[in-house]
C-alpha cells in the first residue's frame, strides 16, 4: 500500500507539472534557472466556472518587512471564495490569482521588524488573498498563536468563522441573556458557531434554517430548526408572536424582507453574506439581477416608525480595506479563551486534497456540509474513479468547452 501510495503521489506530481506549467508563468513570470524555490497553489485563471481553477506550479514567497512566512497545513473554505471564483465580488482582482483567506501552519521565517513570533510556531492566519497553497506570507498582525490541543484542520476553520459571528452577535446586536436569533444555513460553518458562541449566554433561543437532511445532525445545536425551504416566517411567529431580536442573513434576496419583518422592536437585522446571487456554474446577469431584484427596498422612515436596525458585515473588509486588524485581535484573544474553556469547537465537515479543490466547491454550491470544508495540504488526492472528459457545472448542465481549458477534466470523487 505504501507503495502504491507513493506511486500515485508521484503521478499527481507529474500531473501538476504537465498541466500547471502555463498558469504558473502566468501567475508569477517566467522561474529563473536553477531556481528550486518552488510550491503547490490553487490557480485562478480567469473568472468563472470550475475550469478556472486548477493547481499549479509558482515560486514560493518570501517574507516582506512586517511580515511572517508560513508553512501551511491547512486552508479553510468559504462560501466568499465561489463568489470571487465568479468575480461575483465588488472590485475583483486581476487574474490569475491564487484564492483563500485563511490558513494555519508553521512560521518558517520571520521578516524585519517582526516580534512575538519564532520559527517553528504553530499559527493561523488570514491572508489577502493567496491562502490556498503550500506557503503564504501575511502580515504579522493578521497571525495567530493555535492553542495547544487545536490541530490544525481546526484552526484552519476557527479564523473567519467564529470572528464573524462574534463580531455580529456581541459588537453589532449586543445579543445579551433572554434573547432570541434567526440564523439561516445553520448548519454551515457561521451557522454552527453561532449556534456555539448564543449557548455561552443564558436562556438564548436560536431559530435556524437549513437543509431537510442537515437536521438530524445539527438538531441538538438550535433550539428551533426549520427546512430552508419551508414558510419559516410563520413558523417563527407561531412559536414567537413578536418576532426574534437578531437576524443573520447570508442569502439575501427574498430573505431582506423576510428577515426584517421578524424583527421585534429594537431588533436587528444584519447582513453578512449574499449566497443566493450564486446560482450557477458562472456568473449570470440574468440570476443575479432576479435575485437583487427580490431584496427588499429598506424604507428609512419604516426602520424609524418600528424602532429596527438594519446592519452589513464584512469580516474581509473590515481586516484588509479598514485597517481593524487590532479590534480583530482582541476578538480573537476572547474565541481562544472560550477555546480553552471547551465552550466553542470549530466543526469540520470534511478534508480535501488541493487537488480537490473542484469538488470541494461543488461541495459548498450544493450546501452540502455540515460545517466547515478543509484542504488539507498533505493529504493525497483520492484516486480518480473515471475518466470523464466533461466537467459537471454547478448547475447541473454539461459546461461550455471553451478553447484552451480541455486539460484536467477528470472527475474525482465525491469524499465524505
């Protein structure tokens, strides 16, 4: 078995080398001669469908002043890297780009000025982009020490998860004892930690949206689960005449105004996500324009007659365009605390090879996991089950064959 093992890692070596060669002189010039400095990377070629992503070949980082350089074990997943796959994103980025905002591993290198740190630390991070391969270099004041018994698959779910529902519950809503909250995709990774983070105050009461087949497993971490389907406003009201406190919407669309008229006097109703404007393998106007078509028109002088708040969060944001990174900090030093303390527990749904990569965003699309997907930077891919020369798109449609993108079409399968 070892054998064979090393086999196959051999073949996926060769396979990265064939067909990475192009996007890494595109991504990152022509290597210089004798230059072994070499590493894995998830590759964005161009916006839009799965083809577009593929791992490639780049020339490893090196730490700037301020910086640290990271060994990664670990990379989390989010539902924002679909929606920067599509350049479905405010100002995207030029590609090709290396995706992923969030990663945990080892410093291997320390730039100038940078203290509090050594070589050998176990830390995770977020990153500017760029987090999807086998080294990364970030800011200082965007890494973080990994508790002794968190591995790092954990932390590589830990960061942009539970920074993001702390943030909305206790600095945008204030969420204090006897209160209730509405959390759609509760069974995804926010979704889960702030299940985690409202059983750490008293008598809270969380309503939760999700998959019919999710609420077996998830069923213990809500107080009330409806199918993300369902009428869940009336079923809300029927349970709670006057509606919830807090409102945490990722989906948007139909959902704003849903949402709103949950809201009790005083309540708050925030936005942190718009999943629903992803519909399909590529970027449709035609879908993104229906769904920002049934988001609710907000009524200023309404949101004042019923005492409401109305609210946005944007973790990336705030970190890479507001300079918070301080503020983050502190949020973070009180996660790990409650860490330590077992009251929170990042969930992990799944491990994925880089190689991966491609189901385990079809994976997300299809909101299958139950809590956070993981690429494992160690981990083998699994072998190939068929040789397919098409690729499924997320919409369930065999996806154009555009000229230049017939490489790599093999289907891998589906990990559990």
């Amino acid at each position: 078995m070892a054998k064979e093992g090393a086999e196959k890692a051999d073949e996926t070596e060769q396979m990265i080398e064939k067909e990475g060669g192009k996007e890494a002189a595109e991504g990152s010039g022509s290597l210089r001669a004798g230059d072994t400095k070499e590493m894995r990377a998830v590759l964005l070629s161009g916006f839009g469908g799965l083809n577009k992503i593929r791992v490639s070949k780049k020339v490893m980082p090196e730490p700037q002043e301020g910086e640290l350089k990271i060994r990664v074990k670990a990379c989390g997943l989010n539902f924002i890297d679909l929606m920067v796959r599509q350049g479905n994103i405010d100002n995207p980025p030029k590609t090709p780009l290396v995706p992923g905002f969030e990663c945990s591993g080892i410093i291997e290198a320390l730039g100038d000025s940078v203290a509090g740190f050594e070589i050998g630390d176990r830390v995770m991070a977020f990153v500017n982009y760029n987090a999807w391969a086998e080294v990364v270099c970030t800011p200082v004041e965007f890494v973080y020490r990994i508790p002794d018994d968190m591995s790092f698959s954990e932390a590589a779910a830990f960061p942009m998860n539970f920074v993001t529902a702390y943030m909305m519950l206790f600095e945008v809503a204030n969420l204090r004892e006897g209160m209730s909250v509405l959390v759609h995709s509760a069974g995804g990774g926010v979704g889960q930690a702030v299940a985690q983070l409202c059983s750490t105050i008293p008598n809270v009461t969380v309503f939760g949206t999700a998959s019919s087949f999710k609420h077996e497993a998830i069923k213990d971490s809500v107080t009330h689960l409806f199918d993300r389907n369902a009428d869940y406003v009336q079923e809300v009201k029927r349970i709670s005449a006057e509606g919830v406190d807090i409102v945490l919407d990722c989906l948007c669309g139909e959902n704003t105004g849903k949402g709103l008229s949950l809201l009790k006097p005083l309540g708050t109703y925030i936005l942190y996500g718009s999943s629903n404007m992803v519909t399909g393998e590529t970027k449709s106007f035609f879908s993104f324009a229906k769904s920002w078509w049934q988001v609710e028109k907000v009524n200023p002088i309404k949101l004042y007659e019923e005492n409401k708040v109305i609210a946005g969060f944007s973790l990336l944001n705030l970190l890479f365009k507001q300079g918070r990174s301080g503020l983050i900090k502190g949020i973070m030093d009180k996660l790990i605390t409650l860490y330590n303390e077992k009251k929170i527990k990042p969930l992990v749904d799944s491990l994925w090879a880089l190689e991966e990569v491609k189901e385990a965003m079809q994976r997300i699309h299809d909101r299958g996991n139950i809590g956070k997907l993981i690429l494992d930077i160690e981990k083998a891919p699994t072998p190939l089950m068929a040789n397919d020369s098409t690729e499924t798109s997320e919409a369930g449609e065999e996806e154009e064959d555009h000229e230049g993108d017939n490489e790599n079409k093999e289907r891998m399968p589906f990990i559990q």
